[in-house]
C-alpha cells in the first residue's frame, strides 16, 4: 500500500490545473496553488493573511459560503471572483470545509472559469431573439408588401417570379423557427427525460400534415403498431422533416414516400422511402451536417441536421440507405428505444 505522504497532496493542489485556495476558519488565505494565482493576477505574499472576500464579487454568496463552512457543510454554485486588476469573472465554485478529528480546520476552496460559456448564452439569447421576433417579423412584412404587388401586376410571368420570392420567404421563416426549436430542445435536453411517446398518434397527425402541403405528393403507409417511443415533443417535427427532404428533393414528376414501421428487439424502426436520386455514400454523413467538404461547401441545410441531431438527444439513430423496391431513391431511417417492450411483444 503507498504511503500517504503529504508532499505528494501538497504538490497535487501546487500544480493543479484550476485555481485552488485554502482557507483558515476565519476565512483568510493560507495557500493558492499556480493556477490560482495565475487566474487572480496576484502574488502569494499579497494573498496570505488576507480575509477571501477580498476577491469575492458578491458578498451574499460569500456569505453563503461561509454559513455552510460553519456547519460543516459542503457548498457548490455560481460565484463570481473580482481579479487585482477589478475584472469580474462568472464561473463555478465549490467549497468544503477539511475536518481534522471532527473539528474544521480550515476550508478547500476550486473555481471553474464560466465567463465564455456566459458570454455564449448571452449571445444565443440575442441570436434566438433575432430568429424568433426580428427576422421573422421583417419576413412577414416583406411577404405582405410582396401579397400588395402581386395584386397589381397583370404580367403572368413576372408573377410567376414573385409567387417564387414568396415561397422563399416562407422557407426562410420555416427554417429560422426550426433552428429555434432546435436551439430551445438541446438547451431543455440536459434537464428533461425522455418519455414514452404513442408513435402512430403521431405518424398519423404527421403525414395528414404533409399531405395537405404536398398535394402533388403520393404517401404510400398502413396501419401502425400501437407502440410507444422514447421521444419529445419535437419527434413529429423530425418526421416532418424527413417527410419534406424525400418529397423537396425528388426529381420524379410524381415523388412517392413509402412509410413503414417495424419493431426490432427492443428497439422500433421508422422507414421513410422515396423514389428520388437517392444518395450518394460518401453524403451519408454530409447531408445530416456532421461534416463539410470546406469551408464553403457545408451539409444540405437544416431540416436534416434538426433531425440528427433531436433524435440523437432521444438516445436514437438516423441513418440513410438505399430504397431496395426503387432503381433510385433512398430509405431514412430513424431507430428509437421501445417504451414498453414486456406487454408489446
């Protein structure tokens, strides 16, 4: 058995790689190991003696703090430090009081640095305020000044242009408020568990759906198991979007989408075949977002990088292969965990 030796601890916090501190009962500094130093812009002769709120940026939470050491209890949250030079970073704390022979002796102190991942959520609120109010409201003037000229022109080809600027128009508010969705599922899926979801309730809803937008469009399905998924809320948006990708990109003056359904050892399976050019196997990757080919050449857009990447937060896989009962055409798809695979069997 290795001896525990205390130079061994006392180089371990020394070389740390996050600033580290230790504090006495009176909450004044005994040690700060280099990464701590480094991070505060202080020499240690400044630090020692010094009472911790010296660095402490709010001092309700540094009175938290302490009431928690006192009890002899452990304490983790958001803290905010105040460097030498008076920049206030945001990050995580921990803190714990080191207890000697029942008796607290003096506290262990770490700091996570969090100001990027702040400055991120700062700057996804304002980007997602932009996607959700700003851009769309402009869409929906722009579209109404395009309904006005419309009106006036008597051109039958210039209105022909302009019925496709305005389908344009509503791609783009469509796929901003899917991005939005998207961005407001990852950031709920790190809280939120998954929960059974009746599947053929919403393939059903779905394709009803897709066949009112896609009347030129034939959708070939029958009846499906009576299962239950683990999924969200958004699964009937992921079937959408696949529903769209087979019929937007089909190259067939009538496009057909085959839906099916088939259960596979605790497992169910969605497939979603279209008669289409079908896919490459070097885009398998490419066309769900998960690679580029360069810098201004990127994935097909975000209906399927959506799907990827909400089906992977339900634990599941989207795959795309060929449609074997077409010369062309392409199969997606979509394996989720079965909710409830003892009474389905």
């Amino acid at each position: 058995m290795m001896d525990t030796d205390p130079e061994l601890y006392r180089e371990a916090f020394r070389t740390a790689g996050i600033p580290m501190l230790v504090a006495d009962t009176n909450f004044t500094f005994r040690d700060v190991n280099d990464a701590g130093l480094n991070f505060l812009g202080y020499d240690l002769d400044e630090l020692l003696g010094e009472s911790v709120g010296l660095i402490a940026a709010d001092e309700e939470v540094y009175y938290e703090i302490a009431e928690q050491m006192i009890a002899g209890e452990t304490w983790s949250g958001e803290f905010t430090v105040r460097r030498k030079d008076k920049q206030v970073i945001y990050g995580q704390g921990f803190a714990t009081p080191m207890v000697v022979g029942g008796a607290v002796v003096g506290i262990l102190a770490f700091f996570v640095d969090a100001t990027k991942q702040r400055r991120y959520e700062n700057a996804s609120e304002v980007l997602n305020r932009l996607l959700r109010h700003d851009l769309r409201n402009e869409l929906n003037v722009i579209y109404g000044y395009t309904q006005q000229v419309a009106s006036r022109i008597e051109d039958e080809d210039a209105l022909e242009e302009l019925e496709l600027v305005q389908e344009k128009v509503l791609d783009i508010v469509h796929k901003s408020e899917r991005a939005r969705d998207l961005r407001e599922h990852l950031e709920r899926s790190h809280d939120v568990s998954n929960r059974p979801i009746k599947l053929n309730a919403v393939l059903n809803s779905t394709l009803v759906d897709a066949m009112i937008e896609f009347p030129d469009a034939e959708f070939e399905f029958g009846t499906f198991p009576d299962v239950e998924v683990l999924a969200g809320d958004l699964l009937g948006q992921v079937i959408e979007c696949v529903l769209e990708n087979a019929v937007t990109h089909n190259d067939k003056p009538t496009p057909t989408v085959e839906v099916s359904v088939r259960r596979d050892g605790g497992y169910v399976i969605i497939r979603i075949a279209d008669n289409g050019p079908g896919v490459p196997d070097e885009q398998c990757d490419l066309i769900f977002g998960r690679e580029e080919y360069d810098q201004l050449h990127h994935g097909t857009g975000i209906s399927l990088f959506f799907a990827d990447n909400v089906i992977s937060s339900y634990n599941g896989t989207i795959w795309v292969e060929d449609n074997d009962d077409e010369a062309d055409g392409a199969a997606f798809c979509i394996r989720l965990q079965e909710a409830k695979t003892t009474e389905n069997e």
